[in-house]
C-alpha cells in the first residue's frame, strides 16, 4: 500500500470540481465547476436543466435524439453549463468573481468562456478537454492565464 500524499491546492480544487461533476444531470458530459479565490470556494457548479424543470436523465438527450457533434450547436440542449452555474450561483448570493480561479473538469466552450472574462476571473484550470478550442485565443487576448493539469486521482487519501 502506497502512503498517501498530500495533494496541492489546484489537486484539491480539480477533486472538489469532480465531486460537483457528480451532480450533473448530463448524459453526454459530466461538468463540475468550482470559483475559488484565496483558497476560498467562492460558488459551485454543474451542468444540468435548469432548477426545477425536467432534465436529460427524465427526459432524454435533444442532442443525441438529433445527432449533434459534442462542441456544436450548444443552444440545442435543455442544459446549462457548469461555468454558467457557477456564475448565477454567486450572483444569486452577491458574490464577485473578479480575480478568482475556475477550476473545471472540462475546457470552456466560448459561450463560457465570454462570460468567464466579463466576471473577471484571472486564471482557469481543467483537466479534461471540451470539443471546442475558441476559448484559447479569446482567454489569451484577455490575459487569463490557462493551467491544463492532469487528472487528478479519484481515489481520497488520508495521511497517517
């Protein structure tokens, strides 16, 4: 048996994005989004209908039903992404982004990624990669700085 290690901080927020990711409703991705700033989760966030209405799990996949390649046509889909939920969910709470780090399980798409740079945030660290690369040039030209880390274990560990 390996002695656990202690994970550093962008670890440890990715394996907090995962768990959210746990809640998603969607049956082609599984998004988890995580605002931090001052290692302080700021709001959270996953992909899914929207509060209270019928999702893809009851209701099935308009995408799939249709065809629609993952990274296209994103305003065919019942489902609100996890950065967006992330971001309502602090507004909902009177809480800014600005300077804060988004950790997600998945690269943004550029509707995100738009809306990630009007919050402010400064930096965004992922692991998994979404069928949709607009957000690389539009991140660059805003100055937020992109971490793409490996994924982190699943697994919990605990020190002795």
């Amino acid at each position: 048996m390996t002695k656990a290690v202690r994970p550093d901080i962008d670890e440890y927020f990715l394996k907090v994005a995962s768990v959210v990711a746990e809640r998603s409703t969607c049956r082609r991705h599984h998004v988890g989004a995580v605002a931090v700033k001052d290692k302080h989760i700021l709001s959270t966030g996953y992909n899914g209908a929207a509060a209270g209405l019928k999702d893809c799990l009851e209701l099935g996949c308009l995408r799939d039903e249709l065809k629609i390649p993952s990274g296209t046509r994103q305003e065919i889909c019942r489902g609100i992404h996890a950065e967006q939920n992330v971001i309502i969910q602090a507004s909902l709470h009177g809480v800014s982004l600005e300077g804060s780090t988004i950790y997600c399980t998945h690269t943004p798409c550029v509707l995100c990624a738009k809306m990630l740079t009007n919050a402010k945030i400064k930096r965004y660290v992922s692991f998994g990669k979404y069928n949709d690369d607009s957000f690389v040039e539009l991140f660059k030209e805003a100055g937020i700085e992109v971490d793409i880390k490996k994924r982190p274990p699943a697994e919990i560990g605990y020190l002795d």
